[in-house]
C-alpha cells in the first residue's frame, strides 16, 4: 500500500520520492553521457538523437490516450537497456550508443520533471503536472 504522503490525488508522486525520482534521472544522464565518453561514440550521433525520442510526441495528435501509450512505450527504461545489452553482446557499437543515447534522454527528462504520463492530457505525469496550471 503506498504511503499516502507520497503519491498526490492525481496518482503523482510528491515529496521526497519525487526529489528521489528526479535525481535518479539527473544520475542515468550522468552516467550515460561518461559511458558514452568512454566509448568514444561520435559527439555529432549523441547530438542528433538525444531529443529524438520526443518524436513521439506526434501520436498525440491520435488523442491523448494513444499518445500516452507511444510516448510511454518510448520513455520506459527497459527498451534501450535490451538494446543495450544486445549491442555489448553482439559487439554492434552502434546498437550500443544509439541505447545509451535513449537512456540518457530518458534521464534527462526525469531530472527536468518529465515522467511518464497518463491518458487524460499529455501534462499530466507520474512526476506531477508540468507546463502551466
């Protein structure tokens, strides 16, 4: 049973397991861009697909429910880490940096606040509401 001074009216999560949240993001994209660093990928890939998964932002135009499903299906953690341990055992480098580019995006976005979001409008996120009231 989750603890009711966590998790806002909304199902959001407040207080400090958001701050938690928040900093294991700013963490992720840390940790990425040094192992990216430590790869040697080229700056010029990192920089051209770091906000390509906001492409997805696209699907809202079919509604906020399908939006919510593709915007979610690319911002979860679990896509690129497969991808990930594929291009280490596989030994495809490009495989790799492309993963590692997706999970420092997706650390990015956590440690801005951008969290996964619900069906009912594209602002509404499991890291609270973001943009204007």
């Amino acid at each position: 049973m989750a603890d009711a001074g966590m998790v806002g009216a909304d199902g959001a999560v407040t207080g400090g397991a958001r701050a938690l949240l928040r900093l294991e993001g700013l963490v992720l994209l840390a940790a990425m861009v040094l192992l990216y660093s430590y790869r040697g990928g080229p700056w010029w890939l990192f920089a051209v697909l770091l906000l390509a998964p906001d492409l997805s932002f696209a699907a809202y135009l079919a509604g906020a429910r399908i939006g919510a499903i593709v915007y979610n299906a690319v911002h979860i953690t679990a896509v690129p880490i497969v991808l990930l341990i594929a291009g280490f055992a596989l030994d495809q480098p490009l495989a790799a940096s492309i993963a590692i580019i997706w999970l420092a995006h997706i650390g990015m976005d956590r440690a801005a606040g951008y969290g996964l979001k619900y069906p009912d409008a594209f602002n509404h996120t499991h890291l609270g509401r973001i943009g204007k009231a």
